[in-house]
C-alpha cells in the first residue's frame, strides 16, 4: 500500500500557555512543540499495516520547531521516505494547510495511486477552523473517516472501525484511495532509541517540497484569546505526603466511603 | 438578519442524544436575538418516530430510509448542502461528538462559509454573532466573529443546557430526500464494547490514572489501592492507547460516562475529552504534579504531588483503617 502519514507540530499543553500582547495569539516565546498526538498514532498505524501488507510510508510536515526531530525519528520507526513542505505551519489555518497538502499530494510529490491511505491524526488541539483531514478529503475528492481506531485491508478495501461514545466502535467498509482520520493505532506507538535516530540523522535525508500558500485568508477571524475563568477551584490539602494520605482517608471515613 | 438555524439530529439506537437538545437550545436563543428559524435536521433508519420529540425546532425536516443507518459524511454532507440552500440557512449546527466528527469541515470547505469547532459559547454583540472556542485542551478560549453571520458550528457536548431544547410542542415534518449517489463509505455494523470485563459505570468507587502514572508498573499500585477501597482502576485516553489497561476502563468522549460517589484522578490534567466522562461524580479528588492543571479548577479536593508516593501510602492509611 501506499501510506502516507501527514504530521503536525502542536504546543505541548503540559508546559503553561500564555496569549501574546495581542490578544489574538498564544505567546510562542516559552512555546513548547510536540508531535499531535493522535498524528503519532496515525504513524503507528502505516507501520503497522506495512508490516502486515507490504507497502511504503512516507511523512510530510509542514516546517514548525522540532519538526525536524519528528521526521528523523519516524524514518528511525521505519517510515521510507520524509518530505518537509517549507511553509510556517503557524502562520496558515486548518483549511490553508490542507490545500498544501492536497497540492503537494497532486503534484509528483506524493502521486495518489488505487492503493493510496492518506492518514492523518484524526484532529489536533488547536483545529479552531476544523480537521485537516475532513478539508483534505474534500480538497482531494477522496472518501473520509475519522476517529479511526482500526484499519484493515480487505480484497482492495479497508474496513475500519470508527469510535462512538461509550465504547461503541462502528464498522465501515472504506473504497480506496481514501483519507482516514486515525484517533490511535492498534497498538502502543512503539519506542525507538535516540542512538537509532542519530544514525538515521547522518544516513537519511529530509526531502523538501517547495509549495506555495495558497492565496487564502484564514475563514475565521479571531476577535480575542484568553484563558479560562476557572468555575471553582479545589480544596488544595497541603502537608506531607503522610500528612495528605492521612487527610484524604479522614475525608473518605467522613463521606462513609471506608 | 434572520436567516434560518439548521440543527444535525443526533441520535443513537432509536434515543436522542442530549446534545441534539444543547444545538436547538442554542439555536433557539440566536434565532430569539436575531430572528429566523430553527429547523431540525432528523435522518436515518426508523427514526421518524424521534420527531414528535424535536418540538423546539420550528420544523423537522426527515429522511428517513433504510440505508441511512450511520450513513458517511459524503450522504450527510449533499443533504445538508441542498437543506442550506431550499431554506436560506445561514448557521449550521453540528455536534461536536466523534458520531457527527469531520461532517463541518466538509460542508464548510463546499459552502465556502466558515467553520468553528469546539464552541463552548454563543451570544450577539452588535448584530454580529460572537462564538467562543475551547483550545489547547481546555487551557485557552477564542472568541471569534462570523462577520455576515453564515457559519458551520461545531458545538461542544455539556456546554449549553439540554432543558433550553425540550419542548412539548409537535413539530410539523417534511419529508426531504436525501441526494442519490453510490457512497464509498460504508455502514456495516456495530461493534460493541467489551462486556467481559468489569463495567466502569456501575462502580460506587473509581480509581483513576493518566498519563502522571508514567508506567504501567504503577498501574498495579493503583489496582492494589481500588481493591482496598472496594472499587476498581479506570484511566484516561493516554493509558489505554499505552494498552496499560483494557478499553472497557476507558472514561472520557470515546469510553464511559461515570457518575461514582469517589472519583479519585491520579497523574491527570483533565483535558476536556477526559472531564465529559467524569464531571458529575459525586466527590473528585485529584493528584498532579502541575498545580495549574485544569482538573483541580472542577475537582472538590486537590492534592499537587507525585501519584506514585500518593498511592501506596493511602492504600496503606486506608488498610489500616480498615484493620
């Protein structure tokens, strides 16, 4: 199959967030960069159909920070090739980034072929304007998915099973070539070693493609960025850890709990 | 302006979802400040008994066939392309659930109107309609402005009252029909969750571990804790994707909605996917090592502090309590 696996760089939500002296912007100047996680899963996803059904994978991000690391470390996964489309991801909005996408994957640069799997993550946490994926599909004409969480070729289809809530999964039959949206793989995206992408540093190469934005105004205009008025806020039990184990088992004798 | 609200009916099994509530709620209180209709979008397999329940849309406008059970984004997507256009639609409103996911980038990107995701607020300042996005996992909010008022909204499940949309009226129906095609997505079936396993949804006592666990060694400090407590594990996304824990003690937007009397968070930050599934237990208290995560602004206790020194230590307070 062809699997090509489109990744993102998104700020790391675990480090504080802060809005710029604009108003209308997160402030990059403490902004951590993480690969979106469900785009990890999306990578785990092609590797792991390449190994049950042969194939290649190839990546392609768009420039951000770190982005480069994320490359290196899926052709260290085994991916097959690793393309970086020279555009600042944060200056372009959801629908802009999918059209370079969608001309990168109709020009030579990508070549949808009958066996073609587009998978991106099913969504990243900044997606105001909406999924890549779902703009993709439309921009390419091609079937769409998402909140995959289970891939499964079957005589020149794929079967996929899509989450609901409450653990209820459905099953579609998908037509290739298709774009899925993956939510996560089937299993855990494996680990590789820092030595194992070191090597693949001084060994593989990072592709570019040179694509132009396309002329564009972001869809949405925002008016204003801030944070959240916390509605209440937690009694905090300070102390020891001794000190805290023993308050909460007061509290949980108190509520008849134990 | 008034132009007219279309709203996605969502449903499951032959029940409406509360969300669909939530979209007419809010549709309604636009329509109120700037006019139009409120039409509720019902399509699927024998559902057209659902109607009489869609009473605070002004009508309902039904397909109901037999091979739209879970019908794909590419059946949805024409129909509500050509209800936009017969009824001069200008907003559309969609759940921000995984059942109607990926629907408003698509119907956007062919409409040529805007689409918002996560909105968690609506209100009209000015004559202009003013949404507000959750983003970031709940950490920043955006307000944004759809200038001539057309939109595709997703609106975020919780954020608006379900009471607002209930209605005893009956709606008048009109039968629409849906565009002919040959889909390349496909319906098939179901798949149930796993019911071997213990049900989450039934426990008074639930011990819970994200991401702050770090390993799935720690895992087994959290099962000894549930077991003194007559209760049992359950985790966020990230630790079931680790396969630390089987899907089935999933809670949040894909897994389980869990109402115990303790819900006790270990190493979780409380992403909004995670706080839909657990918000209405009856005490939360939570462990993190970040004092600014976004689980202690809705939790009753809070602790910040490593999870795996926690746990061991009130699994041995609670023991000894116990005798």
């Amino acid at each position: 199959m062809n699997l090509i696996v489109l990744l993102k760089m998104v700020p790391d939500t675990v480090e504080e967030l802060n809005v710029a002296s604009d108003g209308k912007s997160l402030d990059s100047e403490y902004l951590r960069f993480k690969l979106n996680d469900p785009d990890e899963h999306a990578l785990e996803e092609a590797l792991l159909l390449k190994e049950r059904v042969g194939g290649k994978v190839t990546v392609v991000a768009l420039d951000a920070p770190e982005v480069d690391d994320v490359l290196f470390m899926a052709l260290a996964k085994g991916a097959d090739r690793a393309v970086k489309i020279p555009a600042d991801q944060a200056s372009l909005g959801t629908v802009a980034t999918a059209r370079m996408f969608a001309t990168f994957l109709a020009s030579g640069g990508g070549q949808i072929t009958p066996d073609t799997l587009v998978l991106p993550g099913s969504q990243a946490i900044d997606d105001l304007e909406g999924e890549v994926a779902a703009y993709l599909g439309e921009a390419l004409s091609l079937p769409y998915v998402g909140v995959v969480s289970s891939v499964s070729p079957v005589n020149g289809k794929v079967v996929v099973l899509k989450e609901f809530s409450g653990g209820m999964r459905g099953e579609y039959e998908v037509t290739l070539p298709a774009v899925l949206g993956i939510q996560s793989a089937e299993k855990p995206p494996r680990y590789v070693p820092v030595a194992k992408v070191r090597a693949v540093m001084k060994s593989a190469k990072i592709e570019t493609a040179d694509i132009a934005p396309p002329e564009l105004a972001k869809a949405l205009v925002v008016e204003r960025m801030y944070k959240p008025e916390a509605a209440g806020r937690a009694q905090m039990l300070e102390g020891t850890p001794e000190d805290i184990a023993a308050r909460i088992a007061g509290l949980l004798t108190e509520r008849g709990i134990i | 302006m008034s132009a007219a609200i279309l709203v996605l009916v969502e449903h499951l099994k032959g029940t409406l979802a509360d969300i669909t509530f939530e979209m007419l709620g809010v549709g309604r209180q636009i329509a109120a400040a700037q006019g139009g209709q409120v039409h509720a979008v019902l399509l699927g397999k024998d559902v057209n008994a659902l109607a009489a329940r869609l009473g605070a849309a002004d009508s309902v406008l039904l397909a109901d066939e037999p091979n739209l059970e879970q019908p794909s984004a590419e059946v949805i997507v024409p129909l509500l392309q050509q209800l936009m256009a017969q009824k001069q639609a200008s907003l559309v409103l969609l759940g921000g659930t995984n059942a109607s996911f990926g629907l408003g980038g698509q119907l956007s990107a062919r409409m040529k109107v805007p689409f918002v995701n996560f909105c968690k607020g609506a209100r009209v300042e000015g004559g202009s309609l003013v949404l507000t996005s959750q983003l970031f996992g709940g950490k920043i909010l955006s307000d944004v402005k759809l200038a001539d008022g057309k939109g595709i909204v997703s609106v975020y499940p919780g954020a608006f009252p379900a009471e607002a949309g209930r209605s005893d009226k009956t709606p008048p129906v009109e039968k629409v029909a849906v565009p002919p095609g040959s889909p390349k997505v496909v319906f098939k079936r179901f798949v149930e969750p796993d019911t071997s396993d213990v049900d989450i949804t039934k426990q008074s006592v639930l011990v819970a571990v994200g991401r702050g666990i770090q390993s799935q060694d720690n895992v087994q400090l959290a099962e000894e804790l549930a077991q003194s407590l007559g209760g049992v594990v359950c985790a966020s996304r990230p630790v079931i994707d680790q396969g630390w824990l089987p899907l089935s003690r999933q809670v949040g937007k894909s897994g389980m909605t869990v109402k115990p009397r303790l819900y006790l968070a270990f190493g979780i930050s409380g992403a909004p996917e995670h706080w839909d599934g657990m918000q209405s237990s009856e005490c939360i208290i939570s462990v993190n090592t970040d004092p600014k995560a976004p689980i202690f602004d809705g939790s009753h206790y809070g602790v910040v502090g490593d999870a795996v020194e926690l746990i061991p230590l009130l699994t041995d307070r609670i023991k000894a309590k116990k005798g």
